[in-house]
C-alpha cells in the first residue's frame, strides 16, 4: 500500500508549481501587452523574432557543449580504459573514472 504522505506531498508540489506557472504567464502578458502599447504589431513581432533567436543560439550552445562533451570525453575514456584494461592488472570499470578525469582535464586545457 503506498504511502499516502508521499501522495499529499506530490500535490502541494503540483499546487506549488501551478502557481509559478500562473505568476510567469501573469509577467508574459503584462510584457506582450506593454510591447503592443508602445511599439505596435510591428514590435511584438520583433520581439518574437528576438526570442526565438536567442532560444536558437542557446540550444545551439548546449548542442554545441555537448557534442565536445562526447566528442572529447565521453569516446576517448572509454577507448582508453579499453586499452588499459589489456595493458594493466586493473579492470576495465577501475580504469574508466582515470581516463574520464584524464580527458577532462585535456578538454578543460584546450578550452
């Protein structure tokens, strides 16, 4: 049977989150309306443009962030730790945390 604290919890979690969401919609529509009065059709759709630029060049940052991530931690670690797992005594889930600390490190120097 589960615990019904657990499930009184959840919901003041979910009430909790509605009424930031509500709060942030509030700030969303004081902006839209404000931009609307001051600048016109014209400026809410720059504004929009602008939005959708900076959520693209931000995504395209974290793509980016990630890729070097994989690309110069993730596969090199694993293909060391494969490697010295021949070469020393030690297992290969021994070596891995070495090699992974090892190419961070050499990610970190090279900027």
């Amino acid at each position: 049977m589960p615990d019904l604290h657990f499930f009184s919890t959840i919901g003041s979690l979910v009430a909790d989150l509605t009424g930031r969401t509500n709060g942030l919609s509030a700030a969303f529509d004081q902006a839209h309306a404000y931009i609307l009065d001051h600048f016109g059709s014209n400026g809410l759709l720059a504004a929009y443009a602008m939005g959708a630029v900076i959520s693209l060049l931000f995504l395209y940052q974290l793509v980016r962030i990630t890729w070097m991530a994989v690309k110069y931690v993730a596969i090199p670690s694993i293909v060391l730790a494969y490697v010295a797992s021949f070469v020393m005594p030690y297992p290969f889930a021994s070596v891995l945390p070495v090699t992974v600390a090892l190419c961070s490190l050499i990610m970190l120097f090279k900027g």
